[in-house]
C-alpha cells in the first residue's frame, strides 16, 4: 500500500512540485494551502505524513503541530521552511515533528526524511520493540534508550 504524503504550503506552485516530485517517487498526495485546510484534510483522511511550511497565511507551525497531532499522533509531520532558526526546529522536534528542512529543499533531503521517519514508525509498531515494552524483563537493567 502505498504511503499518502499531505503537502501543506501556502504556495501552490511549490506543493504542485512537491506532489509531482513525491508521486514519481512512489507516494500518494494530496495538498492544502492553508492550516485549516489541512485540518479539515486530516479529519476526513488518514496521511502516512504531513510536510508542511512552517509560516502559513492562517496558523503558524506550532498550532499545525499541535492540531495535527490532535488528530492523528501516528502522522509523521516534517517541517519546511525559508526561514530557519535553531530554537524554531528545537521547540517543534520537542512538540514531536520529525525534522525539519531548510528550504530551498533539495529533493534528496525530502525522500531521505520520509523513509527514515517510516522505517522507525514500523520499528515502534512492532510489538517486541523496546520502545513498546518498558518493563519487558528481556530488557537489561543496564540498557538504556536515546
């Protein structure tokens, strides 16, 4: 099955690409041009992820983040944006995105971000993963998560 991205960018041209980009590469897209648009999108269809701009015409990044992840905490959501800035990428890492991407984007970086974010959520859906059992007994008391 394949995977379904949700593109969220106040500039069409530049979901339009994305899109494009992500279906030559294998995935499903759909696109929203504002925050709220994007909510209503995931209220009615499940994504694999969201990449979404950070500076959006209606919300900002903090309030997708939050509102997405209301809505589907499985949903892996990858920020991109013009206007980096350190504490920006560190607050939404901790709100729980996935990363962050500087734009201009180089395709690459986009394709490289969405499968690790996939091959990592299928590790924690795996039931014996340690992530999923804290007080597994296979675990050593020594033994310590990053």
């Amino acid at each position: 099955m394949k995977k379904t991205i949700l593109i969220v960018d106040d500039d069409v041209d530049f979901c339009l690409l994305v899109s494009k980009f992500l279906n030559q590469n294998g995935y499903e897209t759909q696109i929203a041009t504002s925050g709220e648009t994007a909510l209503m999108k995931m209220k009615n269809f499940e994504f694999s992820a969201a990449l979404c701009d950070f500076r959006l015409g209606d919300m900002n990044g903090k309030e997708l983040l939050l509102n997405l992840k209301e809505l589907n905490i499985e949903t892996v959501v990858i920020f991109m944006t013009g206007y980096a800035d350190q504490k920006t990428a560190s607050d939404l890492l901790a709100m729980g995105a996935y990363d962050y991407l500087s734009k201009p984007l180089i395709p690459g970086e986009i394709l490289l971000a969405l499968s690790q974010a996939f091959s990592i959520s299928s590790l924690r859906s795996q039931p014996d993963h340690p992530y999923n059992n804290r007080n597994n007994s296979s675990v050593s008391s020594n033994s310590f998560m990053l």
